[in-house]
C-alpha cells in the first residue's frame, strides 16, 4: 500500500463550497470506482474561515484542498491524475511515507463526515543549515514529542515526501497534518491546551516557536487551516 499526497488548487471562478462539493462527492466517487483502497480530503472552507489569522502562506498562490489516496501501487496513477485534472485549476502529487503518533481516536465521524475542528496542513522545506538526517532527527525525535505535550492536538500524522510526482512540484520534503478540536482556531489558548492560564499559554507558545526554529525556516513554510473528510475508509 503506497500512499499520495495531491495538493489541489480550484478553479478561478469556483466558490469554496462548490469546490467542496465536488471534491466529496463526483470526483470521489470517480475515484473509488477506479479503485482507490482510502480517500481523504481536506479543503479550505467557510468551516475554518475563523482561523484565517494563523494561516502562513510561503508558496503562492496557497493551495485550496489537499488530497490524500491509498493506492496498492502509485506506478499507475495515471487514471487516477486525470480524474483529478477534470475538478480543479492545478494539482502537484507527492509519494509519502506517512507517520501517526497520534491516531484521531477520540472525535470518530462516520464517514464523508467532516472531522470536528480543524487539520492544520503544514508544507515544510529541510533548512540548507541542516543535513537531511539531522533535520529528521529534530523533527521525529525531539520535535514532534514537544508538539504532543503542549498542544490539544488529537491526531498528528507526518509525511515525509519520498520524491515528487508532477513535474512543477514544489520542492517540500514533509507535509503535516494536525487535527485541532474547535476551539483552537480562534483562541491560542485552547490551540495549547491552556485552558483560560494566559501565563500557560505563552510559555507553550514560546516553547513551541523555539523547538520549531532549530529544524523550520518561516519564511519557507505553508500552514493552512482546512476542514477535513475522509471519504473511504
């Protein structure tokens, strides 16, 4: 089982929720008669609108969804790419290795459902001041361990992108994917699993932006609050 990871741009004139719809309902269904084993989506909708403000937007313009697909064999995704060309402006595709320390298993929806809060997407470059194996270092045993302490995450899954599979593919080397309960979009907070102590919060915050500046470059990385679906389990 091999797993692709499709950054998804709508077209210009199309609204967010007409977007959405027919991620989740034609071009799903086109999918999974051509024999997609899973399918996830996240897009960018009215849904998560109130956590704009955190959005981090390195790559323009910034992606609209983001697909995910679980495939016996990404050695013919061709079909399956042109399916997706048909619904949407622009695509890029990634081959993944994808990672979850933290599996949702605590806000379960049934399926084509939206998950309850927000996934926050991440695209992130290796900053050229590390090597490959020091920036996976940081970020899958030091990192990723901090994150889990100090934030309300409730499933955290990290892909690390084994090579690109579209020609103008952006030159990422992970994606993230983080599920945050509601009330982490608009109060920082409750993103911290501060409850109401300010004091709390702001040492988590400070602590967070610290371990994040040894393996991330800001001015490079994306991160963008989507709503999220999955389609075919």
């Amino acid at each position: 089982m091999e797993k692709i990871m499709y950054p998804l741009w709508k077209k210009s004139a199309q609204s967010d929720v007409d977007f959405r719809k027919q991620l989740l309902g034609p071009m799903t269904d086109r999918l999974a008669a051509a024999g997609v084993c899973k399918i996830r989506i996240s897009v960018v909708d009215e849904d998560v609108e109130v956590a704009a403000p955190y959005r981090i937007e390195a790559s323009k313009p910034a992606i609209n969804g983001l697909l995910s697909l679980w495939v016996n064999s990404a050695n013919y995704r061709q079909p399956l790419e042109h399916i997706v060309a048909d619904f949407v402006e622009r695509y890029e595709g990634y081959l993944v290795t994808e990672s979850e320390p933290i599996p949702n298993i605590t806000h379960q929806v049934p399926e084509g459902q939206r998950t309850p809060g927000m996934n926050q997407v991440v695209f992130l470059k290796k900053p050229p001041r590390l090597s490959y194996e020091q920036w996976l270092d940081i970020w899958h045993n030091s990192h990723a361990q901090i994150a889990i302490d100090i934030q309300s995450t409730f499933g955290y899954r990290q892909n690390v992108i084994v090579r690109q599979l579209t020609y103008t593919a952006p030159d990422y080397d992970a994606i993230v994917e983080e599920n945050f309960p509601e009330a982490a979009m608009s109060d920082r907070a409750a993103f911290y699993d501060a409850q109401a102590d300010q004091a709390l919060y702001k040492e988590r915050e400070q602590a967070m932006l610290e371990s994040c500046e040894r393996f991330v470059d800001f001015d490079k990385i994306d991160c963008i609050p989507t709503s999220e679906y999955e389609v075919n389990k």
